[in-house]
C-alpha cells in the first residue's frame, strides 16, 4: 500500500469518526490552547550563509522554505545540512543563543492550530502532532483558530530565553478569552510543553490566573526532566526516525539549551544511583561537570548551570491541574558504554518504567502539588499510553470530553 492509499484510508476513517459525534450545544467552551513540546512546531528558514557543510548543501535562499518538520531535510544526503541550519550557537560570554550564521527562522502559526497539528506541513502519515485532538474538539463544537489556538515556538531554548513568547502567549490568553464571551482558558501542554507552561504560570499573578485560567491539562509532562537527554549529549537519538544516523544529528541536539533544561533533576534523582556507565568512569546527577568536560562539550555545562533553577522546585502553578500520562513502557533509565564506545556509539539501555521517552518519576512528579495549592491537582495514569500515542488515545479523548464539555 502507497503512502497516498494510507492516508486517503485515514481520511475516510476520520470522516466516519467524526460525523458519528453529535455537536455539542451548551454553556460556554473553556477555549483550548495547545502547548507543544519539543520538535512540535514547525520552522521555516532562510539562508544567507557564507561556509555550508557540503558543496551541495544550498547558501541562499531566495524564500523561506520548510526546515521542520520536512521528512526529505533528514534524508541521509541531506542531513548535515539540516543540521548546520537548525543547530543553536551558544555565547558563553552572554548565556544567550542566536541562529547559524546566516539563517533566519520563522515560527509561523502563532494562535491558528495548523502549525502544531501536524509536524510536517504537508502532512505525512507519521508527522500528526495535536491533529486527532484538534478534530476531538472540533466535534464537540469547537473552532480552530477560535477557541481552539496552539502556540507554536522556538523549542531549542529554554524558558530563560523565552521571554518575548510569554509576553505574547499571555496576549494570546487574554484575546481568547475575549473571543469567547469571557470564558477562561483551558491550557493543554505535551511533553515539554508542560514546564514551558509550568514556568509561565509561576511567573503570572494569582489574581489574573483566577481570571484567565480555568485549568491545565498536562499530557506526558516531563517536570523533572528525562535520562534520554544524557543520550542526546553523548552518541545522539536518531529521534526513532530509522534512516536518521544519531551522530549526524547531534550537533543540533547538543545545541538545543532545552536538552540542557531537561536533564534528570538531583531533587528526583539520588547521588547514590548511576545514570551513565562506561569502564573509566561512572556519572550521577552530581558528576554533570566531569560528564560534560569527558565529552569536550563544556558549552553543555553552562548551559546545565543557566537552566537547572527554572522549575527546579516545582513551584505549584496555582491553577487546577489535569495530570495525565502513560506508564508500563520500557523506558531508558541508565546508559551503558562498553569499552571503546564513549561516546560515539549507541550505549546500552537499561529500561526504568515510564512512557517509553519519559521516566515515570518525572511525568508523576505533578502529584507534588497536592495539598500545595488551594485549587485541585487530578493525576491520572494510562497503561500503555506512550509519549506521543498518548495524543491520539481513546481514554484522553474520554477524559477530555468529561472534562470539557459535561
Ligand atoms: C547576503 O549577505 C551579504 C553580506 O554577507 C549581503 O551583501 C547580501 O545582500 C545578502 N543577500 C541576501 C539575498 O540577503
Ligand atoms: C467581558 O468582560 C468585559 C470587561 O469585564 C465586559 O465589558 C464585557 O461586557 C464582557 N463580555 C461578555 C460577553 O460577557
Ligand atoms: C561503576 O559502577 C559500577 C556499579 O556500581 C561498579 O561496579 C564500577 O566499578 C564503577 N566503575 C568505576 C570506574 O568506578
Ligand atoms: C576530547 O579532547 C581530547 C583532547 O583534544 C581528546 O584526546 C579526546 O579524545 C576528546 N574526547 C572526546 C570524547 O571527543
Ligand atoms: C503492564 O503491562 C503488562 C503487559 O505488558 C500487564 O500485564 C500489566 O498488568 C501492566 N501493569 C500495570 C501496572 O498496569
């Protein structure tokens, strides 16, 4: 079966699914705004660069043109040239990034909900992000680019670099909430979205969550962070894109601050356990300094030191809470590197539960809140949903709908 005979089925398929929903009417929607996480906003980029990578990799662009998500840029030919446009140079002197050399990016989107639906925008199969959700809302009587709005950004930075998209997401939250007859809003964050939102509201006065904020929905939150960042610093994730080489997209991934901002916090990680082994040296949450200068990639470490504090407390976010996430799926929770492996090839996993990129540690620390603040913190697991499956599963389609529209 073709890709196109795929999708055309999957079309049909939705059809059928949605025309079985009845439109909800009723009291007023809480208006939804969708918060991705990482990689779950799409770039455009245009090029003005003096030095590429390879003789074929292109200098000028008279356009902007599709940089993320678009599945030919990871093609193996192409690859190093993706990533010398998507990678981060980070300043040591001043603590902040900036683009290549020569590359100009757009975030596009900003309020409508196309450029966080689907990854890639010419929608290939794989590359749904918050669609099926979309579509969920859509047949309870919702309006894309009304009341259902995403916030598409700059994933690569972390919240301390983030200030000018808090400024305008909390324009975007005031303007839904006026587009909406005044009904306050339903924030709904995945993976990385979570902390990014998380960092927002502790930084927003009380008295204007009261009246803006109705609750946030968190799916597969990472609140303190993930060992899955260790490998990204170490041998690279082909980010579970077969064709991708792990090696060839690590620069990138070592630039992206966000990966600093995720690694695993010492407040749920002990001194005592190791994340990472190899036969010279084993690395705990309190060996970042030495794992960094091993990986002659201290640059990585500054970045550690600028981000840890952010939600490092987990300060409640005084909003009610909807904690939602997978569990039971084989999950890397410590990486081994054999002899002559560090750091360039694939280490052993050793599997921690979780949602298959998330330790459960991490997606169950919301429960922290409990008791914390005076409005309600809901936590609920789901066997088997996965990281990213959990935006299209059934039981958060169930959840949501009770939550939204009864
Ligand atoms: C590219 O940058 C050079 C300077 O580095 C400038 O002279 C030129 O006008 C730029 N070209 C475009 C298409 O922006
Ligand atoms: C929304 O609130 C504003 C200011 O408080 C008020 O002027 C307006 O009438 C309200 N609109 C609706 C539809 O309730
Ligand atoms: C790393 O930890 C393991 C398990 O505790 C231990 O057996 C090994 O000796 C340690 N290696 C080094 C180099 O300290
Ligand atoms: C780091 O740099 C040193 C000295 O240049 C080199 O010997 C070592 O192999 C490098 N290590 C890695 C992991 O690249
Ligand atoms: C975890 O999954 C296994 C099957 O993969 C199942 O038998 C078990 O009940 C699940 N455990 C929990 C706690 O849900």
């Amino acid at each position: 079966m073709s890709g196109k005979d795929l999708l055309v089925g999957l079309f049909l398929l939705l059809c059928i699914q949605s025309s079985l929903e009845k439109p909800y009417h009723g009291k007023p929607l809480s208006p939804v705004i969708l918060m991705p996480g990482d990689g779950g906003s799409q770039f455009y980029a245009k090029l003005n660069k003096t030095s590429v990578p390879h003789v074929f990799c292109e200098k000028v662009t008279p356009e902007y043109f599709n940089l993320w998500l678009d599945v030919y840029e990871l093609a193996p030919y192409f690859i190093d040239c993706f990533t010398d446009n998507m990678r981060l140079v980070y300043d040591p002197k001043t603590r902040t990034t900036h683009n290549a050399p020569g590359v100009d990016i757009q975030i596009r989107g900003w309020g409508d909900t196309e450029t966080v639906e689907w990854l890639d925008p010419s929608h290939f199969g794989f590359t749904s992000y918050f669609y099926y959700i979309a579509l969920y809302l859509e047949s309870w009587g919702y309006k894309r680019g009304v009341s259902i709005r995403g916030a598409p950004y700059d994933f690569r930075k972390a919240p301390n670099e983030l200030g000018g998209m808090y400024k305008k997401l909390q324009a975007l939250i005031e303007e839904t909430y006026t587009m909406n007859n005044n009904a306050s809003v339903t924030l709904l964050g995945h993976s990385m979205g979570n902390p990014v939102t998380l960092y927002f509201l502790n930084h927003m006065p009380q008295a204007w969550k009261d009246k803006y904020i109705k609750s946030f929905v968190s799916l597969a939150g990472v609140w303190t962070g993930v060992i899955k960042t260790l490998r990204l610093f170490t041998s690279g994730d082909n980010l579970n894109v077969y064709v991708v080489d792990a090696l060839k997209v690590r620069p990138e991934q070592r630039s992206m601050v966000s990966t600093a901002w995720l690694l695993p916090s010492d407040r749920y990680w002990t001194a005592d356990e190791i994340l990472v082994t190899r036969p010279e040296r084993n690395y705990t949450v309190k060996d970042f300094k030495q794992f960094f200068q091993d990986l002659n990639f201290t640059d990585g470490y500054d970045m550690h030191l600028d981000t840890k504090e952010l939600i490092r407390d987990l300060t409640p976010p005084g909003v009610e809470v909807h904690c939602l996430h997978g569990h039971n799926i084989s999950t890397p929770g410590r990486l081994e590197f054999g002899p002559n492996m560090w750091p360039d090839s694939q280490p052993k996993v050793i599997p921690d539960d979780g949602d298959g990129t998330v330790n459960i540690r991490s997606l169950h620390a919301c429960t922290e809140w409990k008791g914390k603040q005076k409005q309600n913190v809901y936590h609920k697991q789901f066997d088997g949903a996965e990281h990213m499956e959990i935006l299209k599963d059934p039981r958060i389609k169930d959840y949501l709908k009770s939550l939204l529209i009864s």
